[in-house]
C-alpha cells in the first residue's frame, strides 16, 4: 500500500484526490484496469466513463449541434405531411407495410455526427482508421480516442462491422462497415445486414445509416439506394422488435429525392 501511494504521489498529478481511494481494496484490484503504468486513463476505461457518463455532462463534449430521436419524424410521419408534394411513385411495385414497420424508418437529410442515439453506422475504409467524407466527420467528431480503439481491432474486410464506443458523439456507439468500390450487390447488402445484426446482438435500439459506398467507392445512388431499403425491410420484417427506429441519413438532396420516392414502394402504408 504505501509503495503505491509513493507511485501516486510521483505520477499522478491528482495523487491528493487519490489517496484517499486508495483506502478501498477494491481501488488496489482495479487499478491495472483503469490506469497505465503512465498515470493516464486505458481506453476501456476511457470507453466506459463516456458509456456512463450522465447526459447533461456528455452533452458538454459535442463538438456540434444535437439532433434527438423526436426530432426526426417517421416515415408514416412524414409522408403524411408531404404527400402532396412529392413526387408519386410511377414505375416501382409498390410493396405495402403495416404502420407499425413504416414508423421504424426514418428519412433524414442532415449530418450524422449530431444524432443522440445508440448508434451510428460509418461509412469507412479497411484500416479503420479514419478518412475523408463521413468517415473523417466521425473521426474528428468523436475525439482520437476512436482511432486509438480502432487501431486495436485488426482493420475490417469488405461487408464486414466492427463496433466501437462513440466518445465525444451523441451517439453511444459507431458501427464501422466497409462498403464494396463499384456496383457489388450483395456486399452492399452484407453492410447493411451486419450492421443491423451487431445492432440488435448489443441490444441497441437506435442507428442511422450513411449512403455506404455512393461517394468516391462510386456505387451508383439510385442502386445503393434500392439495397439499403430492401435490406433494411426484410430486417425488420424478420425482427419487429429489435430496434426502435432505423434512420437513412442523407446528405445531399439528390439521396433525399431518391430516398423520397423509393420509400414509397418499399415502405407504403396506404
């Protein structure tokens, strides 16, 4: 005891604090875990303080603006609103859903990194370890901690998700997925199902979606589009309470027009 108050003393700035913790045994087991033999915090604990942090206090870390849940309508929502503005369906099969499943989607055009839910997917290369477009915004959004979690987890082949903690996001957690370069079908569709299916094995109840693969991996919109929705149904179909809300994130207006028309075939409720 007194040999680790005398290493607290000369490493740790907060040795005061400190000293008086280590009055409890339970701090002596622990303490491997939560610090380096340098006095910094470890990642898994670094992770756990933002898992467990109150919400009033995490929100002090956002590096933008916050979007809540109950500011994105559902899409029964939504097209209840709009319909007379948009554009009716004309060449597509219509393939009705109950209301129950149409308000588990959600369209929205706006940026991902301010979503306060359980997790958002990113759209990343397969080092995992940082980009441009979404996936530079998440990075720089979330804080280094996440590129120092990511480095640990060995890259990630395409099709395939990687889960890691959100840090410094609204998001408690990010879904790193590596979408196909060029018009690849089924690995777009692996990206969507994984993504969904280590959502639901962490019981996470909330996640958003990114256009995988349409910017520089140069999968045409409309295509991409069409997987990620179908995908999405049958999930949800196959899943009707894994998750709460799944959110199509849109960037730019042209996604949004697309999106705005498909989801009347896959998700038409009248």
């Amino acid at each position: 005891m007194f040999a680790l108050r005398a290493m607290l003393a000369d490493r740790l700035p907060v040795a005061a604090v400190l000293y008086q913790i280590v009055q409890n045994p339970l701090f002596v087991m622990n303490f491997a875990t939560v610090f380096t033999p340098e006095g910094r915090m470890s990642l898994e604990a670094e992770k756990q303080k933002f898992m467990t942090m109150p919400l009033a206090e995490k929100r002090k870390y956002y590096k933008g603006g916050v979007t809540t849940l109950d500011r994105v309508p559902t899409w029964a929502e939504y097209w209840r609103k709009n319909k007379t503005n948009i554009g009716l369906l004309t060449l597509e099969k219509v393939e009705p859903v109950d209301e129950e499943i149409a308000n588990k989607v959600s369209m929205w055009q706006g940026d991902i990194t301010s979503l306060e839910i359980d997790a958002i997917v990113n759209a990343a290369n397969s080092s995992l370890l940082g980009g441009g477009g979404v996936d530079g915004a998440i990075h720089r959004a979330a804080g280094r901690t996440l590129k120092k979690e990511c480095s640990t987890l060995g890259g990630c082949p395409v099709g395939e998700v990687r889960i890691t903690g959100g840090y410094m996001l609204p998001a408690k957690h990010v879904i790193h997925t590596v979408g196909p370069q060029g018009e690849k079908p089924e690995k777009l569709r692996d990206c969507y199902k994984n993504s969904l299916r280590i959502a639901k094995e962490n019981k996470l109840r909330t996640i958003a979606f990114p256009c995988i693969s349409t910017g520089i991996y140069g999968y045409p919109q409309r295509p991409a589009a069409k997987v990620a929705l179908s995908t999405v149904k049958k999930f949800l179909l196959d899943n009707k309470d894994a998750v709460d809300r799944v959110i199509f994130c849109l960037f730019l207006k042209s996604d949004k027009d697309i999106y705005e028309e498909l989801l009347q075939k896959y998700f038409a409720t009248d």
